[in-house]
C-alpha cells in the first residue's frame, strides 16, 4: 500500500476520489481481478467493505450484480455515490460499520479492501485518511471482524474475497476463517509492491516488532478467498 497524499481530483478509469478518500492502488487492482474471476449475474447480491472509491462495487455492477457498499467515511460514501452516478450504474451505499448495516442480510460476494498497515495505535483512528489503512498494531483490527462475520454475512455457496498485507499474517486469516465449520479458505494469488511511504515512514517500529526486516522494499499482498459450505 503506498498511501501517498489523497488530494480531490479524477482517477483512472474515470472515478473521482474526493479528499481524504483511499485512491485505487496495487491492492484494489489485484482485488478487482479476483473478481473477476467470480460468476455474476442479476440474482447476485455483493457487498463491498470498506468501499472507498467503490471502484470494486461498481465493478460488480457493471457486470449486472446488485451490490451494496458501506464505508465508515462519509467522505467514501458521497465519493462512491458520484461515481455511480458518473457511471450510470445502480449502487446502494451506506455509511456507517459494516456489521451493524448488515445485520440480517446475507451475500453472495463479500469483497474487502479493509485497513490493514500496522500501526502504532491500540485503537482505529476516528478520522483523517488514515482511516483507510491504520488497523492496530498488527494490522488485523478489521480483518479480524471480517473473518469472525463472513459466516453470517455469506449465503450457502457464498464467497468472500479480502486482501490484505503479508505482514498480517495470511496463515492466520485462514485459519480464523476456516474455524466457522462452514466455511472453508484459501490463499489464492500473491504479489509484491515497492513499499510506500506509510511503511517506510514506519520502518524502525516495524522492525522493532519483527513485522519487517532491515532491507525490505517490497511488501507482500495476498488475496484470500472463503467460500460457505
């Protein structure tokens, strides 16, 4: 991830990002082609964690799904909102947190770009742009509530699809994941990016907690995939 300055202004693929919103970068590509490796259609109902941009519930939509996205940002939502509009597509965005604007409803897709770079703070910023990726000193704060409400959020043959940093630890996501009887999850694609300037700016304290050795410049990203029984 490399978290450069967010300013408002028109990215690729004609989306807007207004100011302080997460700017599409390595992790959101490698997310959108995961996905499209998915079946969908009109009776596919996705959501999308953390929707930033909503560059992946768009993408969803633009292949006929009816997708839903939730972001904690207000700036996201209206973000997400222009750029379906922009794009003429159907996209329901909500704000708020993603499990209390979920409760009773279940998906065929969940796909999340969540918070993910450790960082120094035992709590989730409440504002600013770190909100996007500052997710606790191990990185999991949200992957972690990802994973424990999948089983939930996914109907029978359901699949999630979440990137997030080597440094989380993959294995672990797995594991939390598969300890739901009905789900099961994999790793299915890996890729390594020059490290931005959030890791680098925190290079020292990553190391001093043995999440990053002294030469590294290239993160690891992983897409994780679970799929409902």
């Amino acid at each position: 991830m490399s978290c450069s300055a967010l300013p408002q202004g028109e990215l690729p693929g004609g989306l807007i990002a207004l100011r302080g919103v997460y700017r599409p970068q390595a992790d959101t590509r490698l997310l959108a082609a995961a996905l499209e490796q998915e079946e969908l259609g009109p009776r596919t109902d996705v959501l999308e964690i953390g929707t930033g941009t909503g560059a992946l519930a768009l993408q969803a939509a633009g292949r006929g799904a009816r997708a839903t996205a939730v972001d904690v940002s207000w700036s996201a939502v209206v973000t997400a909102r222009l750029n379906a509009l922009r794009r003429r597509l159907p996209l329901r965005v909500l704000h708020g947190d993603f499990v209390a604007r979920t409760t009773g409803r279940r998906f065929d897709l969940v796909v999340s770009n969540p918070p993910y770079v450790p960082a120094p703070e035992a709590r989730l910023p409440s504002r600013g742009p770190e909100r996007a990726w500052d997710a606790g000193p191990d990185g999991r704060m949200v992957i972690d509530r990802i994973c424990s409400a999948a089983p939930a959020l996914l109907r029978p043959g359901g699949v999630l699809l979440m990137v997030h940093s080597g440094m989380c630890g993959a294995e672990e996501t797995v594991d939390r994941l598969t300890r739901a009887p009905q789900l099961t999850a994999e790793v299915m694609a890996r890729a390594y990016v020059p490290w931005g300037p959030v890791l680098r700016s925190r290079r020292a304290w990553l190391e001093r907690r043995g999440l990053a050795a002294g030469a590294e410049e290239q993160e690891e990203l992983v897409i994780i995939r679970a799929r409902h029984r």
